[in-house]
C-alpha cells in the first residue's frame, strides 16, 4: 500500500480482528481452529498487518510466538472491533424484532422493588412477546454492568459520574429518617445533635442511598456514635424495628412499615435529603424500540413519592420552628 510518510497506515479489520485471536490463542494453528480458516490464511494475514505497519508484529521462537508491543496493542484494537461487531449483529437483531425482542435490566435494591415491577407489567401488556431479563446490584454494580454492555439500561438512585455512561434523571424520591416504634424523640421536631449518640444504619460502599446519605448528613453536621454497614434495606428496616440505630432510607421502601406502626419517622429541622431515580444507558449506543418504550414505562409510573409541593411547605414550617427548637432544647 503506497502512502506519504507522514499518513497513519490504514489496517484491515478482518486482518486486526484475525491478529486479536493470533494473541487470544497463541499460535498459528488454534487461532486457525478457532477462525474455520487455514493456517496459511493466518500467515498471510499477519504478513500484510506488518507490511502496512512496516515494523514485524509477531516474534517466533522456535514452536511459540510472541507478540511485539506494537502486536499486542493492534491486537486489542483487533478484539474491540470484534466485540463491537458482535453488538452490531445484537442492534439489528433488536431492531428487526421490534416488539418482541429481548431487552436486559440492570436495577439497583431500591428500583427493583418499588420502580421496576410496575414499568415491566406495563410493558409487557403492549408487548407480550417481549422477554425482559433483570438483574440487581447495587448503583455501582449497575452502572459497571451498562458500561460493560452486560444489561441494555440500567435503574438506578443517586448520582453516577462515569464518563462513558448517560444518566437521565425521571423521579425524585425522598430519604425519611426512621428509628424504633418507641423512641424518645418520636413526634419531637430535633436538631442533629439531638441523635449524637445513636448508631446510624447504612448500606454497603457502592450503594447510591449510602452515598447521598452520607454526603447528606455530613453537610448538615450531623454526627453518630458508630456506624453499622448491612447489604440490603430490608435488613436495615428490621435492625431499626428491634432498635438497634436509626436509618436515612427511601420513602416508597418504608411507608407500608409506617404506616403499619413498626417503626417511627423522625423530623429535623434540617433540609430534606433528596435523589434522583435514574436510567442510565451507554453514551456511544442509543436504546432499541423495546428499550425506548420500557423508558416510556418507568417514567408514567404513579409511584407513592411524597407529594413535594406540601412537603416543601412542610419543610418551611420546620425551618421557622427551628428558633424555637433552639430555646427548648438546650
């Protein structure tokens, strides 16, 4: 191939991707196995990789091979663009199928209990011959399953910052602090220091509540004798019942407990502890037909969210009384 000096040579894919299993496999004959290709073949593509680079990319010794530096990092060029030609040949088949094709989830605790049931019935009932495939972590499992393409979208509470991902808020959702049905400050309007010496609940690191929590409370100079870790918020709901701490978690995960009296909601005269409901999604793809309307779904859910326009009256009051919470409690 003819070019100036100073051109970027330009590579054969097929070859690059062929180069990729050559380094996979190492050697000639099981890359040519695992290609349904001769070994001749192989060789005559690994030939024109080095006659475009102009530098040899495999070194032989003896029986073995090795490749070049310059080798290995073509090579994995050469099974990125497998991989993509693999989700190429998945884009089609999903668009192809329409209504009925498959369509994976990713779903953080919150989200797939209280978020995802509800978008999946709904559509499910437009789209009956849809498979829908969920899988649960926590915000930041789900965010590395999006980016490792292991789910088509994912759900998700709190921020995610990763650059290769497209977070696109559709709730907000509010954070209620909850302690013992029986505990002292029940009813009372309380200050942070007020809990000093409680044991405040939280989740695992990678947890999109503990996160907002943690950074919540720390803002606001709320401060705890210790702090308990546990992996889900059923557990945490259930330590809070037998009064073993307190815990920040979301509204619609502990209303049915609310109501039902086994536990309490405490109140501060602090600024509520607020975050988002996400879908998050690969910023280089864009969501199949399925995808688009499983989005459609989650976001017309009539999910119990505090009604926020009297909540922030709500939070007004609480404010205007803090002045009075500091006469009393001193």
């Amino acid at each position: 191939m003819e070019r100036h000096s100073d051109e970027a040579p330009l590579f054969n894919v097929t070859h690059l991707m062929t180069l990729s299993a050559l380094a996979k496999y190492g050697s000639f004959t099981r890359a040519a196995e695992a290609l349904g290709v001769s070994q001749p073949s192989i060789s005559q593509q690994i030939h024109e990789i080095e006659d475009v680079a102009g530098l040899p990319i495999v070194d032989h010794k003896g029986r073995s091979i090795s490749l070049t530096p310059m080798g290995l990092k073509l090579a994995e060029i050469g099974r990125r663009i497998a991989v993509e030609r693999f989700r190429a040949g998945r884009v089609a088949l999903q668009h192809k199928a329409g209504t009925d094709g498959r369509l994976t989830i990713g779903a953080s605790l919150t989200t797939s209990v209280h978020l995802l049931p509800g978008a999946v019935n709904q559509l499910q009932r437009g789209r009956p011959d849809a498979v829908v495939e969920l899988r649960v972590g926590n915000t930041h499992d789900v965010a590395q399953m999006v980016a490792d393409d292991l789910v088509d979208l994912g759900v998700v509470e709190g921020d995610v910052d990763r650059p290769e991902l497209v977070t696109a808020p559709f709730a907000t959702d509010r954070l209620t602090c909850i302690a013992h049905a029986a505990h002292r400050l029940r009813g009372e309007l309380s200050r942070p220091e007020d809990v000093s010496d409680e044991t405040l609940l939280v989740r695992e690191d990678g947890s999109g509540t503990r996160r907002v929590v943690l950074t919540a409370l720390a803002s606001q100079d709320f401060h705890f004798k210790r702090t308990l870790l546990f992996g889900t918020n059923e557990t945490i709901r259930s330590a809070v019942a037998y009064g073993i701490g307190i815990a920040w978690l979301s509204r619609i995960s502990v209303e049915a407990d609310l109501a039902g009296g086994a536990i309490c909601e405490l109140r501060f005269a602090t600024p509520a502890i607020e975050r988002k409901f996400s879908v998050v999604r690969r910023r280089d793809t864009s969501p199949t037909p399925l995808g688009e309307a499983f989005i459609t779904a989650i976001k017309s859910q009539n999910m119990p969210f505090h009604d926020f326009a009297s909540a922030n009256a709500t939070d007004a009051t609480l404010h205007e009384a803090a002045s009075v919470v500091g006469r009393t409690k001193k």
